[in-house]
C-alpha cells in the first residue's frame, strides 16, 4: 500500500459494510481509487526517477497508486473464514456488535421516504 490507500479503503469498506451498504456498492467506492490512478502513477514514476535514479514501469507504478477489487475480496473472504462474516469480525475485534450498529445507523443513515 502507497500512501495509505488500502488502509482507508478497508476502513472506509468497514464502515459502509457496519451501515449495511451492499457489497456491489462498496467495491465500486474502493474502485473509485483507480480514477486518477495513472496520474498518480506517472507522478510516482518521475518522483522514482529523480529520487533513486531507478526506473519503474508504469504499470508497476500503476498498481502502487491503485487497487485491486481482489484485494478487498480477499479480506472480506478472510474475514468470513475466522469470523463468520465481516460483521463476526467488527463484533470479535473491534467490539462493534449489533447495539452499536444501530447506533451507527441510526446517527449516519437517513430513514426512508414513506
């Protein structure tokens, strides 16, 4: 991970997950991470160059400033292995159970229109 980016898109991930967001919606928000992920990239390229006189491909450099809907995949897939679900893991680890969804919900979320 460069610059924190798969760190806050898990966390950011957890959040949607604990709100109740579907997990299609939740990929495409840690996707949005690619839109200017070549930009950033070639950025990455020259800084390399100039930093260490060393070349690096742009797609390396690519995937340093992007990320992978695998990657996220896996880590929720993991999450359901040891704990059942992601929500097992925000239970088990982060003391995050089902009064504090509630919680969460009902201070981020606007109730439906009738």
């Amino acid at each position: 991970c460069t610059g924190g980016k798969v760190r806050t898109g898990v966390a950011v991930a957890l959040v949607l997950e604990a709100l109740g967001v579907t997990r299609e919606a939740i990929l495409a928000d840690f996707l949005l991470t690619n839109q200017h992920a070549r930009e950033r990239a070639a950025e990455f390229v020259e800084w390399m160059k100039q930093a260490t006189g060393r070349a690096l491909s742009p797609e390396a450099a690519y995937w340093l400033a992007g990320v992978k809907a695998e990657w996220l995949e896996e880590l929720f897939a993991r999450m359901a292995q040891r704990y059942g679900s992601v929500a097992g893991y925000l239970h088990s680890e982060l003391e995050i159970g089902p009064g504090e969804l509630i919680v969460l919900r009902t201070g981020y979320l606007e109730p439906p229109e009738a």
